[in-house]
C-alpha cells in the first residue's frame, strides 16, 4: 500500500486511519505525517488511550513517550526529537486500528465542532505553559496508581487536541482539567500520608 500523503490539514483522527491501513509504519513517519503539528498530535495519541481498559502497566509505557514529548514543548523546541531507536520503530498498522478503532468516532465528533479560535492563548508562552502542566502529569500517568491516570491522562489529552488544533476553547477546558487534576492529586497524596502516619502510630502503640 503506498505511504500516507502529507497533508498539515488534515485532521488527528484521518491521520491515524490512513495509518492503520498501512501494513508498518515506523514513528518516524508518523511523526512525519503530522508535520509541525506533531507535539500536539502525539501527546494526544499517546495520552487519550489510557481512557480505555488496557491491561497494567500500559499507563507506564504510553507515558514515557510523553516525558519525551511534553519537556520539548515547554523549553519552545521547534522541531521535534526523538531518540533515534524509538524513531525508527516500527508498528503494525492493525495494532493501530484495534488501539484507536473505538475512539476514533468520538474523536471526528469533536473535531466537526473544533476549530483555531481564541489563538492568543497559544505561542511561545502558551505553549510552554501546556508543556509545563503536561510534562508533570506525564509523571503523574507513569506512576503504577488504579485509576490514577484517567484525569492526567484526559488532560494532556485534551491540551495536546487544543496545541494540535490552535483552539482555545480545549486548551481553557483542559487547564480546567489540570487543576482539578492538581486538586484530586493533592488530596489523594494527604490521605495516603495521613494513613501511613496513623499506621506507623498503631504500630509503635502496639
């Protein structure tokens, strides 16, 4: 099957069915595909997966491509970098399909009502800012916590459509997102704290 076309315009989700035609497909090419959008494009592709019942440890390794991806967009890199053995991997384009295959109609739903508007919240500074929140809860989604990576992960989904799509609309839902994520984060970590300090005390009371 001949090589997807190169198209800055087209869309996340006509990008990624073209893809899943191919027989392989290496991320370089990939990468290639979504051209200068690539940042926004990938941290989606990587991030909104871990909405769906993977089995464990897959939040792990979809995650660590974004500690890669996001830090680039904070420190205002212009051109994408990837090590050279995860660029050249390749992946079967059914693997895909069979990832995507039930998101991909939500995901046309949502782009039919997005569009760049409200562009002032991006550039040198705003997209630095996405990359900033987005690379701490790329930590966040790589941490082995049940159910722990649905908010981060839902964010820097949400912010990577909005980076891809220059539409501020997403990107103010999805700082939404990252502060309730913060919030949930923050009361989570001061339960697990106060109940290892009430059951050190159980213990030295024994």
């Amino acid at each position: 099957m001949p090589p997807v076309a190169t198209d800055q315009r087209k869309p996340i989700s006509m990008i990624l069915r073209e893809v899943g035609q191919q027989e392989t497909v290496a991320v370089g090419e990939v990468v290639d595909l979504f051209g200068r959008r690539a940042f926004g494009a990938l941290m989606f592709v990587f991030a909104i997966p871990n909405l769906l019942p993977l089995p464990p440890g897959s939040s792990t390794l979809l995650g660590a491509p974004l500690l890669l991806l996001s830090p680039q967009v904070a420190l205002g890199v212009s051109t994408l970098w990837l090590p050279r053995a995860i660029d050249a991997r390749t992946m079967a384009g059914s693997s895909l399909e069979r990832i995507f295959g039930r998101l991909l109609p939500w995901v046309e739903r949502i782009e039919k009502v997005s569009r760049p508007r409200m562009t002032f919240l991006f550039g040198p500074v705003g997209d630095r800012v996405i990359g900033v929140i987005c690379s701490l809860l790329s930590f966040v989604l790589i941490l082995p916590i049940p159910l722990g990576n649905l908010l981060p992960a839902l964010t820097i989904g949400v912010l990577g459509f909005s980076l891809f799509q220059r539409d501020g609309v997403f990107a103010i839902v999805g700082y939404v997102l990252a502060a309730v994520s913060g919030a949930v984060l923050f009361v989570a970590a001061d339960l697990v704290i106060d109940g290892v300090r009430h059951l050190v005390n159980w213990f030295g009371a024994a």
